[in-house]
C-alpha cells in the first residue's frame, strides 16, 4: 500500500504539489503495520472505529476530517493552511509505534506515546521550505501537552511564529478529538430519555 492511494480521498484538497510531493516521499518511512494495526493496542483512548484492523489507517482518516472540520471555525486563515493540515495529519503516527511492532504486537519504541511524532518529524526534518519546517513541527507537537518534555520545541505554545502556532494546534486538537471515545459517548446519550 502507499499512502497516496489510501489516502486518496484526502489527499484530493492538497492543492500545492510540494506537499503532496512530501506525502508521497514519506512512504519510504511507513512500516509494514502501520497498513493494518488498530489505533491503540489498549483501546484505553480511542474509540471503536479506530481499533481492530486497519484501526490506525481509520484514526488517520478521522483526524484529517477533524482537522477540516476545526480549520472551518478558525479565523485569520493563511493560504495553503489547509494543505499544511492535511499532510500533517497524514503523516502524523505513521511511526506512531516505531518502527516496528514486538512479536505480542506491542511499540518497539520506548515512551512511544509522548515521542514518536518528535522522532518522526526529526526524520523528515531535512525538507526546507517554511511550509514543509510548519508540516514538521506540527507533526513532531501533535501529542500537545503530553509531548516528551526532551522535545518541547514542538509543543504548539512554544511557537513564536503565529502560523505555525495555529497549524499545531489545529493537528493537536484535530488528533486529540480523533482519539476521543465518542462512540461510547453517544450510545450513552442516545438511551437517555426526557419527560416532555
């Protein structure tokens, strides 16, 4: 698989060849499990969509439509702040375990949860465009608040540059709400009942 042809369908709002260029680039960083693993091997944050086989390559899918979805609300827009969203997005936990899986199925990675994004983005850190350096901090910050503090230069509010500050926080929240158990949520209030 490669990511242009499973994430076709988002790709098709990257209007800035570059970017796509970069997405198409980053396939040769992509492990064999990210095609088929779940989001979460504990299920503990993310809801049911996302876990199972494929759950990963689900969760890519829902932040990216999270991260349209939050850059329709967000004022001030720059040009080409969408592609920049959607790239990161894809990329982002294309090594969200390492680069590979143990033999029990669990991150080779250590701390993988608050690192692997960091470690990623200093992978592809040699890109030079201002646009691609936004992509990479992005990608290397989503985690947010709960990126290794080794790594704070990503961190969306440690960015000076507004632009940049906006597009991480946007990948932030876009992955944050992605991995939310809303499924769960919704079942819940669906059975709730009013007297009218």
């Amino acid at each position: 698989m490669k990511l242009e042809e499973v994430f076709k369908d988002e790709m098709r709002f990257i209007t800035d060849e570059k970017i796509r260029k970069l997405i198409v680039d980053c396939n040769k960083l992509v492990p064999e499990y990210f095609w088929t693993c779940p989001a979460s091997t504990t299920g503990k944050y993310h809801p049911k969509v996302s876990l199972g086989k494929f759950g990963l390559i689900r969760h890519t899918k829902l932040a990216v439509w999270w991260g349209i979805e939050i850059n329709r609300c967000w004022s001030n827009e720059y040009l080409g702040r969408l592609n920049e969203i959607i790239c990161a997005l894809i990329l982002h936990d294309i090594q969200k375990n390492g680069e590979s899986l143990d033999k029990q199925g669990y991150p080779t990675l250590d701390n993988s949860t608050k690192v692997h994004g960091a470690i990623l983005a200093g992978k592809i850190a040699e890109e030079s465009s201002e646009s691609i350096d936004r992509i990479i901090t992005a990608i290397g910050g989503h985690m947010g608040i709960w990126t290794a503090e080794e790594f704070k230069q990503y961190k969306p509010e440690n960015q000076k540059d507004l632009k940049t500050r906006i597009l991480c926080y946007i990948v932030h929240l876009a992955d944050y709400c992605a991995s939310r158990k809303c499924d769960d949520k919704a079942l819940q209030l669906s059975k709730l009942e009013f007297n009218d």
